[in-house]
C-alpha cells in the first residue's frame, strides 16, 4: 500500500537539479559535445530510415520510365554538359587570370576551395531551428564551422559533426550572421537570419550608403568563417523611415534552403588548417561547373 523510494516531489527535485547542471556544463563548459557527438552517430540510421520513402519512391518511379522519355532526357543531359563544359572552361580561364593577377599582386589567397559533396538526410523539426542534417562527417574530414554551399549560393555553416553526419545551421535561422559585401560597390554590412526561409535582413547600413534593390550580396570574407565571394542574398526592398540613422534592407538568399537536396562543404585553404583526408567526391567548383 505504499510507495517504496522517495518521494514524487523529491524525485522532481532531483531530475530538474540534474537538469540543470547539465545545461550548465554544455553551454559554459562545453563539456557534452563528446556525447552529442555519439548521440548523433547513433541517431544516423534514424536519418536514413527517414529518407529512405523518398529513394523507394524514386527507385519504383525508374521502373516506369519507357524508352522515349529516357532517350529525351538523355538529349536533354547532353545538352546541358555542353553548356556546363563551356562554363567551365570559362570560369577556368577566369580563375587563371585571377591567380595571376593575385600572383602579381604577392598575394598568397587562392580562388579554388576545396569542397566535399554531400546530401540532406534530415531537417530538424523545430519550427523555430533552421537546420538541416548532411551525411557526411568526421571521418570525411569535416569540423565544426565549415561553410556549406549549394548550386546557387551560400547555405549555412557546420554547428556540429559526428563520424558520418553533420549538423548544419543555415542562413536564414535567427542567431545566423553573415558578414557580407555589395558586389557592385564593395559596401560591408551583416545579414542576419529572420526565422523565415525567404528573406533576411540587412542590418547598420546608413540612409546615406549606396545600396540599391537588386544589388547582390556577396560573402566578404571578414572573420573568416565564410570564404569571400559566394552568393549569400539578393536585395528585395529598402525602407527609409524619417529622421532613422539607418535604413530598413530585407533580402532574398539565393541558395534554395528548402529545396536543395546536395550540397557543397567548403574546406579551408591549405595554409590555413592541417590538409585533409581527400575524398574522391573532392573538386573544386570550377570542375563543379558552378
């Protein structure tokens, strides 16, 4: 008739004690990442497992596709390697002149980066957390701060790795910040994460600075987090309120954060961290075709 152990109200205590500690030791100590570590290593078949509808769908469509529509697509394939090969060999030649003109100008920055190819497994399901999870992870090489890329711009960084999936925070999640540059005047500025997939905002820019709709917003470099150049947004709308020292910028990202299913991990130039284990998906983006 009556309850062995402590009681339920010391039983509560006890948990939102430990609770606590925890939360302490990780976030001022950052003494858990090792377990998150393992945690996530366990939780990856849970991530293919949730992925794994979208390759059956995929695998039982194939078996339907008849013999005209793969010859169209086929020619279609054909059509667009030539157009990609034709930009690669221009952004080669481009990428040339550049390290030249970086040569010339005793500069030791490199234009190619080094990448890795990986794909979305997983998205968090938090509403209020933007994140992604990408099937690679330390044992490709990759660390905790890498910027991750898809074909048409910047996605995010690496927040966290285990041995064969990261985690990756993206642009538009609200405590995300890019330091970025106006590709037609060089004007600096941070573009910060809104919570909301299709616009950030662009934020101590002056009423005076010369910033247009339109204008396109490039990684700067500074901090160095993100390497300098990619894509981040594309200016949307500009408000000027009266008497405001500074004017209101919202932005569209040019990566397609909720569409993407491949992305590029960019690694940092080789001068800068120890070199890492190649993987033979490794190229750089001109031989992307980006």
């Amino acid at each position: 008739m009556f309850v062995q152990g402590p009681v339920p109200g010391f039983r509560l205590f006890l948990i939102v004690l430990v609770s606590a500690a925890l939360v302490v030791a990780d976030a001022r100590f950052e003494k858990l990442s090792s377990v998150r570590s393992v945690i996530a290593t366990g939780l990856a078949p849970v991530y293919w497992l949730g992925n794994a509808p979208y390759e059956f769908s995929d695998w039982v469509a194939g078996l339907f596709v008849n013999k005209d529509d793969l010859q169209q697509e086929n020619e279609d394939l054909r059509a667009r390697l030539m157009i990609l090969e034709r930009r690669a060999l221009k952004y080669a030649a481009l990428a040339s002149e550049n390290n030249e003109l970086r040569r010339l100008m005793n500069s030791s920055e490199l234009l190619d980066d080094r990448v890795i190819v990986g794909e979305v497994v997983g998205v968090s399901p938090d509403p209020f957390s933007h994140e992604v999870i990408i099937n690679k992870g330390e044992r490709d090489g990759l660390t905790v701060g890498q910027a991750v890329l898809d074909a048409h711009g910047l996605m995010g960084q690496v927040v966290q790795t285990s041995q064969i999936t990261s985690r990756v925070l993206l642009v538009s999640d609200s405590s995300h910040a890019v330091p970025v540059e106006v590709i037609r005047n060089g004007l600096r500025a941070i573009l910060l994460g809104t919570g909301d997939p299709n616009t950030l905002d662009l934020v101590h820019v002056p009423d005076t600075a010369d910033i247009r709709e339109g204008d396109m917003l490039v990684s700067s470099g500074l901090g160095g987090r993100f390497p300098r150049g990619y894509p981040v947004a594309q200016v949307s709308r500009i408000t000027k309120e009266p008497g405001e020292p500074f004017v209101t910028i919202e932005a569209t990202p040019k990566a397609e954060l909720n569409q993407s299913r491949l992305v590029l991990v960019v690694f940092p130039p080789a001068s800068d961290v120890e070199p890492v284990v190649e993987s033979d998906k490794t190229q750089s983006p001109a031989e992307e075709g980006n």
